[in-house]
C-alpha cells in the first residue's frame, strides 16, 4: 500500500499545517492580519491537535501541545481531508454538523477564509509526499529504499520531490523570481500605491495556480 495513504488523515493534516511556517506573510494576508489564534482537533485514530497562533509573532504552530485560543474547531480527519482536497465544501461540512466550531463569530469567519485557501497548499502537500492522486510521478515505480535514497532533504518538514540537475536549477530560478515577485509587490504595496490589496493579488494568485491545475486530474 502506497505509504502516503497508509498514514492516518490526522497526522497527515498535522504534518501539513505544520509546514505553513515557513509562509507565514501568506497566511497573515489571507487572515487579514488578524490575531486569530485557533486550536484544531482532528478526531479519529491517532487524534491530532494544532495551535495556530497568528496572535504572537512569529506565530506559533504546535502539535499535540495544549494552550488557550480564541477559536476551536473540531472535525474527523478523514471528513477534514475530503474538505481540504476540495471533495467536500466547509458550508456542507459545517451544515452536516461534521464541523464543530467554537468562539467568536469575527476570528471565525477569519479562520473559514484560510479554509478557503488551505486547498492551494494542501494539494501540493500531498503531491510532495507521494499521496495517490496527487504524487508527481517521473518513469516506473521506485522502491521504498529508492524513494527515501532519491529525495533531497533541505530543511523542511517534508522532504522535496526528487529532481533532475535540469529541474534543481530551474527551481531554483523559479523561487528566486517568486521572491522577487513578492519583493517588489511588497515594495509597491508599502512605499508606492498604499491603498492595493495584497489580498486580491493572493487570490489572483490563487485562482492562476487553480486554473493551470489539470481539469482530469484524479482525486482520492
């Protein structure tokens, strides 16, 4: 059985909400910069919690580490993979009572905003740790061993896909022109034209990467 899908949804999800760290800017923009702090409860077999802390900076993600927040939302995590994989809508979740949420109507609606993102980055998520469906396959079927001998380690909480030297270098100049991207949007954001919203240019953004999504993609 392909590993990916052997691991237990709650733990997959908390793998993956501890990856936005590093794209803390991102998430706050898709928050509206608001201290929302929340603790997440994946029900099944292991269950999972998560603290996202956005009221602290840097903000703090925790797994399985008890603390206060402002929200709570609580859910199955096979019915949290289905919403996150874009199977299942929020409101349909939350209509059904499978999503259970608690605290303020404002951090809410705040957090339900980051569910309506969280899709972009969960996709890729999957594809990165070989999830069927999802996985970026190159050529036939590789071992465990091989897998684990192929894929480069470079610090983040799931290891990147393995590439050819062709690919690392063109990688390499595709996040350097990202970061430039957010360089200089940032730049006019904050010095030149004031009034623009970072928030429609993230959802441009986002409906551009949805849009060069494959429309035959196959889901799990």
């Amino acid at each position: 059985m392909n590993a990916a899908k052997a691991q237990p949804a709650t733990e997959r999800l908390a793998d993956f909400y501890e990856r936005l760290r590093p794209v803390e800017p991102i998430i706050r923009i898709v928050l509206s910069d608001a201290p929302v702090s929340c603790v997440l409860t994946f029900r099944g077999a292991p269950e999972k919690s998560v603290l996202l802390d956005y009221g602290k900076r840097p903000a703090r993600i925790a797994v399985d580490e008890p603390a206060p927040a402002r929200t709570a939302v609580s859910i199955r995590g096979d019915i949290m993979h289905d919403v996150m994989s874009r199977k299942l809508a929020p409101g349909t979740a939350l209509a059904r009572r499978e999503l259970l949420l608690r605290g303020s109507a404002a951090d809410l609606a705040k957090f339900i905003q980051l569910l309506e993102f969280g899709p972009i980055l969960y996709c890729e998520h999957l594809a990165d740790i070989g999830y069927p469906g999802y996985a970026r396959t190159n050529g036939s079927p590789k071992t465990s061993e091989d897998n684990m001998a192929d894929k480069i380690f470079e610090g983040n909480p799931i290891p990147v896909i393995r590439m050819n030297p062709f690919e690392r270098v063109a990688s390499r100049i595709i996040g350097g022109l990202a970061w430039f991207m957010g360089y200089a949007t940032g730049m006019i954001r904050y010095r030149i034209i004031k009034k623009l919203s970072l928030f429609d240019v993230l959802t441009s953004m986002s409906n551009g990467l949805e849009a060069a999504r494959p429309k035959n993609e196959i889901t799990e």
